[in-house]
C-alpha cells in the first residue's frame, strides 16, 4: 500500500468487516470500479482511505447510477431511490450523522395508511369504507410477513392472495382488498405478483424503525463518498478481459485502463441484457444465477404546481390509490418533504411496462386526467414534470433485484462470488438487502474487504474547509 493525502486529510469513519471471505488471487496494486453508484464509491472510498490506487469509471455523465437528485422546480427530489429504509442500525444512517447530514421521517407505512381510496369512476370511498378495506389489508399484509417463511419458497405472490382473500365473502371488499395490498408490495418489490416469491419476505434483517430521507436528497450522502476520487464518467465498459496477471477493461470508444482487479457494480438488468462482454466467458452457474433472478421495473412521474389542488392539511390523505387505473394508480404527496406542492406518481410493475409504451406528452397527459378525474376538476398546469425512464436506460436496464419463484438466495450468492480478478458489487450481490440503498453500499464495503483481508476498513469525507 502506498502513503496517499487521501488517507491522511480526510475524517475517517471505521466500517465493520464482514466475516472472512474468499481470496482474490494477485496483490492488489490498482483497483478500476466500474459504476459510480453507492456499491462502487463505497468500495472505491474504503480502499483508497486504506491507500490503494483505484480509478472508478461511470457510464452516465453523473455519479449516483440509480439514485439521483435532481431540481424540480424551486425544489429537490429523488428519481430514484429516495428512503433509508428501516433506519435505525442501518450504515446509511450512520453514514449520514458522520457527515453531519440531516435526515426527515417520511414513513411508507404510515403514507400508505393515509391513502384515500378512488373507484374506477374517480369517487372517493366513504371514510368508514375507506377504513374497512386499508384496516383488513394491513393485518393481512402483517400476516404475511409473519408467516411468509411457513410457505413454500417457491409460491408467487399472486397464488399466496388468492388462497388467503378467498375467506373474505363480500366480492367487493375482497377484490378492494387485493387491489390495495397487490399495488402495495409490487412497489415493494417492482414487478408483478406472480413473478414475486413468498421468499422474499421470509429473510430477517436486524434494522428496524420508520423509513426517512436524506435532506436535501441522497446526492449529498453521495457528493461526500465520491469527493477526491478518480472518477471517469462518460465511459460505458464494452468488454472486461482477465487473466493471471491483471484486468482490463475497454470503452465501447476503443479506450482502455489496465488493473491488478476490477470490481463491476453494474444494475443485473445490464448482465441480463449481456452489454459488457466478458473474456473469458462468464462461468454457466453465474449465468444460470443471472437468468433466475428476477429485476423489475419502477418508474416515477414527479409534478410540481404552484398552488396544491390536493388537501395540505395536517391529518389529509398522504396520497391516492386509483383502482383499475393500469398506468397510474399509486400516488403520493411529497409535499411535507419538499415543502412545495409535489406529486408523485409510483409506477411499479405491470404498471411501469404499460407506462414505457407512452412517449412523455401523452404520459403527462393521461397523468393529469386521472389526477383530474381523481380530484374532482380541471388541474392547474405543472410547474414542472420530471419522468424517469430507468427500464429504457442502457446503463439501469430496470429497478431493483427481486426473488422469483424459480430463484433462491444461493443465487444471489453465486452472482455475488469474485470469479478470479473479477469482483461484483451492487444491491443484486446483498442475499439480505438486495433493493435497498444501503444494500449497494455495504456490498461495495464487503468487497473493499476482501481485497484488503484484515485490514481495519473506513470510508471517509474531507475536513471542512479542506
């Protein structure tokens, strides 16, 4: 390891170690990362602070891959990935304090309980009615998780609710109920009930607590891992080539980087779609693991007004559900987080595929029609709308991983294990956090770990001022 200002300048926050890992072979000299999400920059950060050479390239023109903060209007929000799920005892958390980052809680629970509930012809359900359906769904959906582990691994989703909902006898109240608790966990988990396994709530994690928000957006908790790095951005890797002596990695515009190893934290949407070539091939478990695995689609539609023409006051519906709406049934007020009037549209799922057949006029347009039809009246024009297109962007691909019926979590160990001087990272490599942010980060750590066996790791920021 060579001496670097990096290390020596800079606060250092200690991470923990997972337990001992399997080698690499080769010594570590100088480390490309490829992709300048949470996975890579904490990788890239640790091993730097630890004084070894790294150089991150990143496809896009940004860093944050599929979290990022943009302006919307006189305000900022997440495209992306927006929440520290379970906060309390989650590194995110612990990241965020280090940096002297704020966070705000803006619970999914208690957003989801505020729903109000619209039929098929935009009429809001009576409140008694309202109470009925998002009460049963609840302890339904808490029925779940408790006993999901108590199921067969393989059963989907959609098979699991349409054995339990049989016991409702009103049709009406039945086919509500489903609709509430369907639209809920494929957002969850971005990818239609049947392609969801029970297994994917049968994992236990030891974070808890009521989901927050980075103030300010997670680009801030970002803009702190990524300062004083290499990073290369505009340089989407073509192919990866190793052997015994070292990688290297070439752009798809013929320029190359040559590394002792290389640690690839790319979205699995992108591995299933093969757009990196890899010589030699990728061994067939690994394949095998990426084609089981599951990666859905989630997509946001962000509108910002001048004048709410929602209810702002404290107590009013967090949001709304529109049943057998196919595009655009699942909204939420994002005001009290960016103190502006913001709406956003969650499309998950079938939901986003539909969504990805319209171009951006005619999406803002069926938007504002069931806004309107929802809300009662003609809608004031946005101030400004904000579309993702994370399915239809090369370098995403998709959302986030999910189980399938036909995946395990070996699977995900499979996809997670170094294959020579090659190293993997990202939510997709996190058996217990895959989806979650903070999955992505510790994976970077847990690979900066066993590149560096027994060394006492940390990230770290620059002092002020610096």
């Amino acid at each position: 390891m060579s001496s670097d200002p990096f290390a020596t300048s800079r606060r250092l926050l200690p991470v923990a170690c997972p337990a001992p890992l399997e080698a690499v072979p080769g010594a570590v000299t100088r480390v490309l990362v490829v992709g300048a999400g949470f996975a890579g920059l904490a990788a890239a950060n640790a091993l730097m602070t630890a004084g070894i050479e790294v150089l991150v390239v990143e496809a896009r023109p940004r860093i944050g891959g599929r979290t990022q903060t943009l302006a919307l209007g006189n305000t900022r929000v997440d495209a992306g990935g927006s929440w520290i799920h379970d906060p309390e005892g989650n590194p995110l958390s612990e990241l965020a304090r280090f940096m002297g980052l704020g966070t705000r809680e803006f619970s999914i629970a208690e957003l989801y309980a505020g729903m109000a509930l619209i039929d098929p012809q935009g009429q809001p359900l009576p409140p008694a009615r309202r109470a009925q359906i998002l009460e049963l769904a609840d302890s339904i959906e808490a029925e779940l998780m408790e006993d999901a582990a108590q199921y067969p691994a393989d059963l989907s989703l959609e098979q699991w609710l349409e054995q339990r909902l049989q016991g409702i006898a009103d049709p009406v109240l039945r086919d509500w109920v489903h609709f509430v608790i369907k639209t809920g966990l494929q957002a969850d988990l971005a990818a239609p009930a049947r392609d969801i396994a029970l297994l994917n709530y049968s994992l236990e994690c030891d974070y808890e607590g009521a989901d927050r928000c980075i103030s300010g957006g997670y680009l801030n908790l970002l803009a702190g891992l990524a300062e004083g790095l290499p990073i290369s951005t505009d340089w989407p890797v073509a192919k990866i080539s190793s052997d015994a002596h070292g990688v290297t990695l070439e752009c798809a515009d013929g320029r190359r980087e040559s590394g002792s190893h290389v640690l690839l934290s790319v979205p699995l949407g992108v591995l299933k779609a093969e757009a990196i070539e890899f010589s030699p091939a990728l061994p067939a478990d690994k394949l095998t693991a990426i084609q089981r695995l599951g990666f859905g689609a989630f997509e946001k539609l962000l509108l910002s007004f001048d004048q709410p023409f929602w209810s702002t006051e404290e107590g009013a519906c967090s949001g709304l559900l529109i049943k057998d709406q196919p595009v655009f049934p699942y909204w939420i007020d994002l005001s009290p987080l960016t103190g502006t009037p913001t709406l956003a549209a969650h499309v998950s799922g079938p939901p986003a595929r539909e969504l990805a057949k319209l171009d951006d006029p005619a999406a803002l347009a069926l938007a504002l029609e069931v806004l309107a039809t929802a809300c009662g009246g003609p809608l004031p024009t946005p101030t400004a709308v904000h579309r993702t297109n994370w399915l239809s962007d090369p370098y995403s691909r998709g959302a986030y991983l999910h189980l399938t019926p036909q995946a395990t979590v070996q699977d995900i160990a499979e996809l997670a294990a170094p294959w020579g001087r090659v190293l993997l990272a990202g939510e997709a490599t996190s058996s217990e956090r895959f989806g979650y942010v903070d999955g992505a980060y510790c994976s970077g750590l847990r690979e900066a770990a066993r590149l560096l066996p027994g060394v006492e790791l940390a990230v770290s920021i620059a002092e002020p001022g610096r």
